[in-house]
C-alpha cells in the first residue's frame, strides 16, 4: 500500500505520510497514514481548533444549557446557527448563544469580574434554565483567568444553578479532536455521579456519540422507545444537562460515533463497569444489525426483528429505486471523522456508488485503520489534506460528487464537482431506515441536478446547444437504465414527508410490562 | 497453515473488517481483550456450544459474537459443512490474523497511550 505524495506538496515532503492508496490485496498492516498530529507548517489545514471540538461539537448540542464562550465574541459568533443539531426544546441551544465578549484591556487587566457579570446576566435573562456550561479560549486560557473557582463561587452563591467547566482552548490540540477529548473527559470528572436518577424499566442506555444533526437523535430515539429501552442520556445531541449527569446508572453505552464519544465510553467502563457497544446508525444492514445486537444484550429480540423487518419492508424499495441510478457513480468521501468508516462499505453495497476516496480532516489512524479496511481497493486516503490536495485528488478521481464540509465543499463547487454537506445533510436527517432513503434522494439530487449540468459549460469558450430544451434530473439518470429497471412496479422514488421527525415528538408508544428482576443486568 | 484454511479465514477476516467495529477498540489491551472474547465466543457457537453469558460484560461480548455467528453461517456455507477440526483450524487461523492487523501488527501509534 504505497504512500502517496501530492505533486501539489512536493514542497512539503512530510505530507507523503499522510496519505496512502489502497492496493489490490493490501492492508493495514502494510500502510497507515500518519494522523492527529500538529497541522505542518505551510500546509493549509482545514481543520477546526479544540475549542470549537469541544463546544460546537460536543457541548451545545445539549439542549437545555446556557452555552457561554469566555473568550473574544467571535469565537462564538463565528460558528453560530451554523450548526444543525436540532432538539426538542424549540432549539434554545441553536437560537442564543453566549459570549463574555473580552476586548484588550481585559487581556491586560484580567476578565473573571467581566465573566462573572455575563454569567449572572445569563441567568437573569433566562429564568428557566439553571444549567451552564463555560468555555475557555484561547484568550482567556493565555490569560489564565480561574473559571473553575468562578462557577464554584457562583454554584454557592446560587444553589439552584449548576455550572460545568470546559478548559479546551483553540491552541489544546491539533485539532478539533483535542477538545473531544478535554470535553470528555472533563464531563466525566466533573458531572458524572451528580445526580442519581430515579428510573422505572428494565433496559437502560446510554446513547453516546450522537449529536441530533437535522433529528438523527429523534429518529434513532423512535426505535429504542419502540424497543421498550430507556434513554437515559444522550450524549449530547437533544440530551439534557441533568441526565447526562446520571450516565453511572446507564446498563449499557451504546456508542455512535466513536471518534468523539469513546474516551467518556471507556472510562465509564473501567469507572463503572458499564460495557460499551460499538453500533452503526447509517444503512440498512449496519443499522439492523446494531438494533439486533442491543435487543440481544437486553435478551429483547423479537422487539428488534419486527422494527427491521417493518421498516425495511416499507424503505427498500425506494432505496433500490436510488441504488440502480447511483451504480458505480464515483464518490469522495470526505468528511471529519467518524463518517468515513461509517458510511464507506455501506454507500458501496446498499447505494451501489464506488468510494475512490476516503479523508479525514481531524481523525486518528483508529478512524484511518476502520475506513481503509471499509473502502475498496484503489481508494486514495488522506490525513488533513490542505485545498490543493483536495483539488488535485478531484481533477485526478474525477468523482461525480463528493461528501464534505461546506468549505471544502464550496471549493468542489467551483470545480464543478457537486457536494453534499458531510457534517450537518442537506435533507436530512439521514439516519435510520428512512433517513438512508433520505440520503440516497440527496446523492441522486445532488449528481442529477440538471444546473449542475448547465454549470458545466463555460459560456466563455463552449458551444452553447440552443437546440434542445431543459431536462430533468429524471431525463438524466434514466437515460442509460434498461426498460426492464426503468420501468420495475416495485422500485419508486422517496415518498416520505418533507419533516420526518417532528411528529414523533408526539407519538405514543407500547407500553411494555416489566420484566423479572434480572440481578446480573442491572 | 494450508491454503485452504488460510483462504477461508481470510473471507471471514475481510467480512469482520468490512462490516464490524468491536476490533477497534482504542487501546492495545481493549482490543486484545475484545478480540479474545468475541472471537472465542463466535468460535465456541460455530462448534455447536450453547453460551449463557451472565455478567453485562459477557452479554456485550456474546451480543456482537452471536451476529458474527450468524453471517458466518449465512454468508460462508461452506464453513458449516467442515468438520470440527477443520472449523477449528479456521477459527484459529482467524483470531491470529485479527489480531495481528488489530493489534501486533497495526501501525497505529496511539494504541499504547497508557490513557484514554
């Protein structure tokens, strides 16, 4: 498996660990790019900073929390509204977000008297909400301003506040990944063991990793509570403050995105003894299986089978009808973390697309070992690529579309290579049985758009075809189907709603009777 | 090792590292002990070995070897027709090669981190 080094980056010849192609008969063991290791100098990262990982990663997605950044208002600002992590309480963590808002003279004259009014303020302007996190920038770490002994003041001073620190600072890490970990960490130490819960039913977890990106949370929520499985906490998309205080008291840790939830995962197992479970969210067969594998841990089978087989028999179809106009359509595959291995064999097999791609931008060689091993041979993997690798990678693949964050994927654009946003969807969400559908209807969007098609000639040097009229996206991808494909009764289009998760905040559920008393679950 | 059982332990080998996460794990000891457990109870279950597991330690481990388990039988037919010792050859020809490209012979820098 030979490292790859970019023309683009002969200059900087410690990149040509950072990437590597997939032979035919290779593996692993042969080649492993380099990764969570310091941005090189004169490469253009585009990574996000630990402060960011912490907060907009992790932090804010929970959702009944003042968010407080100490810090220059742009370190909030800068990523405000930008997220999609949804929740249940007319998304109070997505509509106003905090700042202390330092300027110079506090650089100069120090700023906790500054925070202390801003937390005080926060509160006042918000009476209902009691929790708060803090986190500190690079600004106010440099500074070194004691936040830790400020919210302890402000708890005594105000017992029905709780307030959790997050001391995860731009610099912290080298990447987005650095605050994962330093939030994680930071949670348990410092909130888990809290507050001890009072809980009514027999099978409860801890849903990790799991971020609510346009309701994923919600629908995956759908299929526990169908399960008769108590979600406990949910760490954090859509997750409560005070619940995330009793993960101790979870029977299990059901794990989605390991890359930044497995730190808190496995200290809650050696901590806790509270085993953790590794699952896949994303397509038909991971998704199965993984509902399989946690009714088996709670010896609940039957609950499982019929969600999959349900659920299957009413999506399938209208997944097929995408996989036979996505055959071999070529993919990049580039998002942050944990996608790459989520959705590389999945999109392949139940999408029928060819990932000739797979990059991380703030992954390590966990996430590197799991999406190598997922892709196909011949696939280029890339640690932090910088811009000009990703664009030599694009006009070396030629892929028909590409999986990223919206500013790479709004350099692709300008390539003429279409993209869909990796991190937060376009019509999401896209998990669950429904949501894969919902993904597949974005990829087949997405390469079959007939203005993408029109972007393609350049008005400057090519000849403008007056002769025929507008097309659809369907004109297009039928074109070369057989009559046999094109025409199939049992094959159609998404016919899902255009909100597919509002309702289920309503919905009632079976009501299971609780089992014997298992002592060597609980 | 002859060909044939090193052939079918790679088909299953390429299917765990395909489709399952629980090698993965983050450190050396997490995937030496994940890999143990799974893998023996994959193996015991191919053998015809009913397993109670007890502790929520061992259910987590038998949940993942009981799917294993089951797209072993359903993907690779031929390894229900082998005989013992031949199913056995082929378990063991696999828990080496996992171990090997999860563990002795990964490049991965981080798994001796003594912290999570």
């Amino acid at each position: 498996m030979p490292y790859h080094l970019f023309k683009c980056s002969e200059c900087i010849p410690e990149r040509e660990k950072h990437a590597v192609i997939k032979g035919k008969g290779e593996d692993i063991s042969m080649a492993l790019p380099l990764g969570y290791l310091n941005t090189i100098p004169g490469t253009i990262s585009e990574r996000g900073c630990a402060y960011c990982g912490a907060k907009h990663v992790i932090g804010t997605p929970m959702k009944d929390v003042i968010h407080l950044s100490h810090g220059p208002v742009g370190c909030t600002y800068d990523t405000w509204q930008t997220k999609r992590y949804i929740s249940d309480n007319d998304n109070f963590q997505l509509k106003y977000t905090f700042a202390s808002d330092m300027k110079e003279k506090h650089i100069v004259f120090g700023a906790e008297q500054l925070l202390k009014k801003n937390i005080l303020d926060a509160f006042a302007a918000f009476p209902n909400i009691k929790r708060m996190t803090i986190y500190q920038t690079c600004a106010s770490a440099l500074i070194g301003d004691d936040i830790n002994a400020l919210a302890d003041e402000i708890m005594e001073e105000n017992p029905d506040v709780d307030i959790f620190v997050c001391n995860s600072p731009g610099f912290g890490g080298p990447s987005q990944s650095g605050g994962h970990h330093k939030i994680n960490i930071a949670w348990i130490n410092q909130k888990v063991g809290t507050v001890d819960p009072k809980i009514d039913a027999d099978y409860v977890i801890n849903y990790v990793g799991e971020y609510n990106i346009q309701g994923d949370q919600e629908v995956m929520m759908d299929y526990f509570k169908r399960m008769g499985i108590y979600v406990l906490s949910t760490f954090t998309g859509n997750g409560s403050y005070d619940d995330l205080r009793a993960m101790h008291k979870a029977h299990l840790n059901v794990l989605e995105c390991a890359r930044s939830a497995e730190y808190i995962c496995n200290e809650l197992r050696v901590r806790y003894g509270i085993p953790r479970m590794d699952i896949d969210g994303f397509g038909f067969e991971p998704l199965s299986a993984s509902l399989r594998k946690i009714s088996l841990f709670f010896g609940i089978e039957e609950r499982a089978l019929a969600i999959i087989d349900t659920e299957t028999a009413r999506w399938k179809p209208e997944l097929d009808w995408y996989k036979a106009r996505l055959m071999h359509k070529k993919v990049c595959l580039w998002p942050g973390g944990s996608k790459l291995w989520h959705w590389a064999n999945a999109i392949h097999e139940e999408m029928g697309v060819d990932v000739v791609s797979v990059y991380t931008k703030f992954g390590h060689q966990g996430d590197m070992e799991k999406g190598i091993s997922r892709c196909e041979e011949g696939a280029l993997a890339i640690d932090d690529p910088n811009e000009l690798e990703g664009l030599e990678a694009m006009e070396t693949l030629q892929p028909d579309i590409i999986f990223t964050g919206k500013r790479p994927g709004e350099v692709a654009k300008k390539i003429r290579v279409p993209y869909l946003n990796a991190h937060a969807y376009h019509n999401g969400p896209w998990k669950g049985f429904e949501g894969w559908v919902r993904f597949a209807r974005d990829i087949y969007n997405g390469i079959y758009s007939p203005i993408h098609q029109l972007s393609l000639l350049d008005i400057s040097k090519d000849e403008i075809p007056t002769d025929q009229g507008f097309v659809t996206n369907r004109m297009l991808s039928d074109a070369n189907l057989s009559e046999e494909v094109r025409n199939d009764p049992n094959l159609h289009p998404y016919t899902g709603n255009y909100d597919n998760v509002s309702h289920l905040r309503n919905k009632k559920y079976p009501e299971f009777p609780r089992a014997e008393k298992d002592t060597s679950v609980a | 090792m002859n060909d044939e059982i090193k052939s079918n332990a790679e088909e299953l080998v390429n299917y765990i590292m395909k489709k399952c996460l629980w090698q993965f794990h983050s450190r050396t000891w997490d995937r030496k002990r994940q890999n143990e457990h799974i893998l023996d109870m994959t193996a015991r279950m191919i053998y015809g070995e009913e397993i109670k597991p007890t502790t929520p330690e061992e259910k987590c481990y038998w949940a993942d070897a009981m799917c294993l388990m089951e797209a072993f039988n359903n993907h690779f037919g031929w390894l229900q027709k082998m005989d013992r010792a031949k199913k056995e050859a082929v378990m063991t020809a696999l828990k080496d090669r996992i171990d090997f490209l999860t563990v002795t012979g990964s490049l991965n820098l981080e798994l001796t981190d003594t912290h999570y």
